[in-house]
C-alpha cells in the first residue's frame, strides 16, 4: 500500500511538473508565433515580388531565345552576304583607284615629256630639265609599284633616256660655245712651249647693254646641275685647266699670263719671257694663280646654283665652289712639291727671311676663300709652309743623304794623306766653355800641347791620333758632311737638331751597309782598295769615338743631355775595316801557300829540274810580297804596314821550315842547294819592308824584320843546321838550353840529324844529347 502511495504521489509530481515545462514550452511557442508571422508579414511582399520578377525574367529568357533564333536564321544569313558586297567594293574602288592613279601619273608623264620638248625648243634650259626630272620621277614612281607592270613602261623608259640624252647634247653644245679651249696638237705635252700655244675663250662676258639678253651661261649650268652632268663638265674643265694653266704656270717660271678681254669673248693665253729665273718664288707663283682664278670668278665661276647637300645653307652654292671641291688637292699638291718645297731653305739661317712665303700663303689662301673657291677650313698650304722646320729638317736629311750616298758610291782609289799634326777641313767648332755650360779647364794643360801627369813622364800631343795613312778623299768629305750637319743641327731649332742628329746616324749606318756591298768585287781583288777600306773605317771609328761629345756643350742645343753619342757605332766600323782586310789577308797568303806547293816539297835538289821549280817558286812568292809592299807603301799606318807584310812573309818561312823538316833524307848536295833557296830568303825578304816612300827611311823597318815575322830566327836556325856538323849542332842545342833548342823540338832536331846524317855512331852519339 506504501508503494502504491509512493507511486501515485511520484506520478502527481510527474504531472505536475511536465504540465508546468509544457505551459512553459507553449508560452514560448507563442512568442516564437507571433515573430515569425511577424517576419513573414515583412517577407511576403519581397517574396511576391521576387515571383513577379521571375515571370518576367522567363518572358525576357524567351524573348531573347525568339530574337537569337531569328537572328541567326535570317539577320546572320544577310549581314555575310552584305560584308561579301562591301569587300568586292572596296577592292573595285582600290583597283580603280590604282588604275586612276597611273593613269594621272601616265598623264603627268606625258605633260612632262611635252613642256621639256616645248622649253628645250625655245632654250630655257633649266625649265626643260626641271620637266625632265619630273618625269623621271612619274616613271620612277610607276616603275615601284608591285604587280602593276605595264609593257608601256619599257618604253617610256626609253622615251626618257631619249629625251634625256637630246637636252645634253644641247647643253654639251652650248657648253662648247660658252668655253673654248685652243690647245696644241700634242694634247699630253705639258712643256714650255704647249703652255705658250693654249689658249682659253671664255663666251661669257656681261653684255654691254642693259636691254640684250643675258647670256646662257647661268641657265646652261643651272640645267646641268638638275640633270646631275654638271660634276663631270666641271671635272673635265678642271684637269684642262690643272693640264694647260695651272700646272704650267707652277713648273715653268718664265710663263707669264696674258689677259685679252673683246665685246663677245674673254681671252686667257701665255707668253714667255726670256729672262727668267729657273724656279719661281711662292709669291710670284700664288699671284699667277691668283690672277687667274680672278679671271675665271669674274667671267664663269661667280655663278649661284641651286645645288641641295649637305653643309650648303639653303642648297645655293656658286660654282668656284664645285670647281675648287673637285681640283684643289691636285692643285694644292702641285703648289707644294712642286713651289713650297723648293722655297724650303737649306741653311737654318735662311729660316727667318721664310715668314714672306708663310704671309704670301696665307693671303693667297684667304684670296681664293673670298672667292668662294676654298673652305673656310681649308689650310693645307698654310699648315705646310708654317711647318717650315720640320721641312727643313726633312730636306736637308734628303739632301745630306743623297750626297752621302753619292760619296759612298765613287771611287775608292781617289785618296788623300792622313797624318797627326795635319789640319782637316772641318767646321771649326766653339770652345766647350763658351757656352752656358762652363766645363772645368785643365790647368795642367802645357803650352807645347802636352800633359803634365803629375811626374816626368809627358805624353805627347800626337798620343791619341791617328797613325799617318791614306784614306778616300770620299770619306773624307763624308766626316766633314757629318760634322757640317751636326754643327747645323745646333743652331736650329729642337725638332730639327734631333732630325739632323739621326740623319748623321743614318749616314754612318748607310756607309756600313752600302760600301761593302756596292764596292764588294773590288774589295776582294785589288789589295790597295782592301787597304784603304781599311783606313777609311779606321778613320771613320776614329771621329766617331769623339763626334757627339763635340757638340755636347752647346747650350742652345738639345744634343747637350749627353745622348747624343756615336760610341755604340765605334767597334762596328772597327770591325768591318778589319774583317774587310783580313779576308784580303787570307787570300794573299793562300796565294803564298799555292805558290810554294809548286816547289815539290823542296826534296831531291840535286835533281836541276827540281831545284829550278823550288827556286822559281821562292822568287814568285818575293816578287808578290814585292808587289804587296809597293801596293800598301803609302797607304797603311806604319805598324799595320809591317804587321802584314810580317805575316806573310812569316806564312811563306813557315811553310818552308815544314817541309823541309818533314825531308827524310838530305845528301850533302841537296842540304846546299836548300840552303842556298834559303838564304834567298834571308837576303831578299826584309827588302819586301818598304812602308814609306823614301827608301833611306825603310832601313829602320828592315831592321826590324824579326820583330813581325815570327819563324824569322826558326828559319835562320834551319840554316845553320843545314850547313853545320854535327857537334855544331849538338853545340847549338846545349842541353835544351841553347837558341836551336827555342826554336825547334828535340823530335824535329832528331829528324833532320837523321835526314841529314848516315847513320854512325857520331850520330847515334849525336842524338842521344839531343833530349
């Protein structure tokens, strides 16, 4: 009963409460009711009207579907048959265009062709041309377009060329009349006397009355310029005038022009006067020219054209003007090999009185710029006459080259003497402490030109010189060229002393390359010209060495830094002289050598046949070191004189002494018949010693003859064992200690005691002292 009770009262309190939370939930559904109708109230009209806007959208969707179809059904169809009709059209309309174009162009071609022809007829040149190039340019025109060509174009093309070449051959004719030139009949003849026979007409003189018509000159250039042929008159008249009037007037100083002015025709022509320089100043040159280029500005050159290019303001320009673009560089260059170059001075003191040729070239200059007929920028005669030093400088070298090189290729043989106290002509230089550069003076310089060396011993005033000889008068004046150039190098200007310095180099340089080569046969033949090569690179080597140091001391000179030096040049030229005459030296003694191999080893003299081939060889081998001596007498310093016969003499003793030593066997006969040979020899060999002239001056030098040959006192000892004995010979020997043992060896003593001696004991006893 409890548990239904407890029950029950749950289930009270279940009602209870879920009636409770279900008022509860009504009451909020409520609330919630009445704001959604309240929302819905606002919503219904937006959503009507959105409905309404749906509708006609669908009626907007299906109108536009209705259109689209009737658009491409029907509208479509004939908008591609209208764009088809409008394309057609407008190509109809570009063809008829293009053809209507030609057709005006055609027209314009042929208007054209028409008024040239009707101009041409009453000789208005310029307007005639002026029709001709607008033709040209109607056909030029049609002649560019593309995939139109007509047949008829071919031959208004030759229409043109027709019409074209008729008006030049009118101009050409009336360009004859206008200029008239008279010239000899050797047209390429440029002498005196063609110059004197031209002559040039000019039919373009102002008319004396104002009412006459004013001569075609301008007209007829005018036309020319327009049909482009203007260039090529003017070029022709140039060279005639450069050939005929120019050009003579430059080359030949007696020319002198003559002007002749008549009602209907100006006149240039030439006389010659007989009294006439051989080459024209500049001045008098620049006025001739001048003169004539007056003439021509007044009569044809003064003439405006209508000339369009570039650097010409409004395209006029005169006709000097075209004229001077087309002849001025030859003219110019004509002005200066030929005028300018010769004016140059050769000596640097005529540089001053130069200023009148640079002031004449200026005025001329700035006489042919007024006429129109230069540039205002035009200078290329005033830049070379103002670089005056530097022509100066490069003339002179050409002239000190060319007579260097005409020294250097004369004779050799024409010689003059050498000797240490003779004065040679050279310039005379200033004392090195005159100028700026004070040099210390040597106190202990003596009056009698010698030094004092601070004790007895003195040198003489000769040490340092030249050994007397004979050197080419050629190379003397060579050194003399030399020190004139440098000495004028001095006083001129920086630029050009160093030029001129090189130049004396380039001498020096020039003799070492050329003479050897120029005079190499003579050099290799004749022995006196060997000698005096010899003598003259000594010569040479000798200035050389004290040549810069000459000029050093010159203040004004730029020589004075001490780099101006031809030492460097020094052991070449000592050098070539030597090589040069020891090659002369090889050949005589190969000669000697030739000579002596006919003597048939000097063996068997009792045979007389071969004593006579050994004596005949002995006497041509004198007779040429005779014939040396007589040769270089004269010639070579005295020491090389005696140091080369010397040596071939010693060459022939040499070969002598061999053979015989290398005998094997020698009787008493053949040991007489060679000392004989030798004794030849000894007699007659210092005789070949002649250096001097005076024959009672060459005893000294004959004297002295084993000083220079060598095998002199071996040849001597050769003869003394030939003619002695046996315990001569040993006595000569002396143990190794005596004069045979100094020159020969115990071998060779013992091999002409055994040639010479049978064997005995005496012998045997001989050699076995000789060790």
């Amino acid at each position: 009963g409890s548990l239904v009770a407890a029950v029950l009262a749950h289930s009270g309190r279940l009602d209870k409460e879920h009636l409770g939370a279900r008022v509860g939930r009504l009451s909020r559904r409520g609330e919630v009711c009445t704001m959604i109708n309240k929302k819905y109230s606002e919503f219904l009209p937006s959503m009507q009207s959105a409905e309404e806007l749906v509708v006609q959208v669908e009626g907007l969707s299906n109108n536009i579907d209705l259109l689209k179809a009737g658009i491409e059904n029907e509208v479509q169809r004939d908008l591609n048959v209208a764009v088809a009709e409008f394309t057609e059209l407008k190509q109809q309309l570009e063809r008829d265009t293009l053809v209507l174009s030609v057709l005006k162009k055609l027209q314009e071609f042929d208007t054209t062709i028409k008024e040239c022809n009707t101009a041409l007829l009453e000789k208005q040149y310029v307007r005639a041309a002026q029709q001709l190039e607008k033709a040209r340019s109607s056909l030029r025109n049609l002649e560019s377009r593309r995939g139109f060509e007509l047949k008829i174009l071919k031959a208004l093309g030759t229409e043109l060329t027709v019409q074209t070449q008729n008006i030049i051959y009118h101009l050409g004719e009336e360009w004859q009349k206008l200029i008239v030139w008279k010239l000899p009949p050797s047209k390429g003849s440029s002498s005196l006397e063609a110059a004197v026979l031209s002559e040039l007409h000019l039919h373009t003189v102002l008319p004396q009355d104002e009412d006459s018509a004013v001569p075609p000159v301008a007209a007829v250039l005018q036309a020319l310029a327009v049909l482009g042929e203007l260039h090529s008159k003017l070029r022709d008249f140039g060279q005639l005038l450069l050939q005929y009037i120019l050009k003579p007037l430059i080359s030949h100083p007696s020319l002198e022009p003559v002007t002749e002015e008549q009602p209907d025709v100006f006149i240039l022509k030439f006389r010659s006067q007989e009294l006439a320089l051989d080459e024209s100043s500049p001045m008098e040159v620049f006025y001739k020219i001048k003169l004539i280029f007056e003439v021509l500005h007044k009569y044809l050159l003064n003439v405006p054209l209508e000339q369009p290019g570039e650097g010409r303001k409004e395209g006029r320009v005169t006709l000097a003007e075209l004229l001077g673009e087309l002849i001025w560089e030859e003219l110019s260059d004509c002005l200066i090999h030929n005028c300018l170059v010769n004016s140059i001075p050769t000596n640097s003191s005529k540089l001053e009185q130069y200023k009148e040729v640079i002031e004449s070239t200026e005025e001329f200059e700035q006489a042919l710029k007024k006429m129109q007929f230069l540039k205002e920028d035009t200078t290329a005669l005033l830049k070379y006459a103002c670089n005056v030093d530097s022509h100066f400088a490069n003339k002179k070298c050409q002239d000190v080259i060319m007579a260097a090189r005409n020294l250097m290729t004369s004779e050799i043989h024409n010689t003059v003497k050498i000797t240490p106290d003779s004065s040679a002509a050279l310039p005379e230089l200033p004392d090195p402490g005159s100028g700026d550069l004070k040099m210390p003076r040597p106190s202990s310089l003596l009056h009698n030109g010698t030094v004092n060396l601070g004790s007895e011993s003195r040198l003489s005033q000769f040490t340092l010189c030249l050994p007397t000889c004979r050197i080419s008068s050629s190379v003397q004046q060579l050194v003399e060229l030399a020190y004139h150039t440098l000495l004028e190098a001095t006083a001129s200007t920086d630029l050009c002393c160093v030029q001129l310095f090189d130049c004396v180099r380039n001498i020096f340089q020039l003799f070492y390359e050329v003479v050897p080569t120029y005079h190499r046969e003579n050099l290799q033949k004749l022995p006196q010209l060997a000698a005096i090569h010899h003598n003259n690179c000594m010569y040479i080597a000798h200035h050389l060495l004290t040549l810069g140091h000459q000029f050093r001391y010159r203040s004004t000179s730029v020589l004075s830094n001490g780099a101006a030096t031809f030492v460097d040049l020094v052991p070449a030229f000592r050098r070539l002289g030597m090589e040069c005459f020891l090659a002369q030296m090889r050949v005589q003694k190969g000669e000697i050598l030739e000579r002596l191999s006919s003597a048939r080893n000097f063996s068997n003299m009792d045979d007389e046949e071969n004593y006579c081939a050994a004596n005949k060889a002995i006497k041509q081998v004198l007779h040429q070191l005779r014939r040396l001596g007589l040769v270089w007498q004269d010639v070579l310093p005295v020491n090389v004189y005696c140091k080369a016969m010397g040596a071939l003499l010693n060459t022939a003793l040499a070969e002598i002494v061999t053979r015989i030593a290398a005998l094997e066997d020698i009787s008493a006969e053949d040991a007489d018949r060679l000392y004989s040979l030798c004794r030849i020899m000894v007699e007659e060999g210092p005789q070949v010693f002649t250096p001097l002239l005076e024959e009672d001056k060459n005893k000294k030098y004959q004297e002295e003859v084993p000083v220079y040959v060598q095998k002199w006192m071996t040849f001597k000892e050769l003869m003394i064992i030939l003619q002695a004995n046996l315990q001569e010979i040993v006595d000569q020997w002396a143990d190794g200690k005596g004069p045979l043992a100094e020159e020969f060896s115990a071998a060779e003593v013992k091999s002409l005691i055994r040639a010479l001696f049978q064997n005995t004991e005496r012998r045997a006893a001989a050699l076995a002292k000789i060790k």
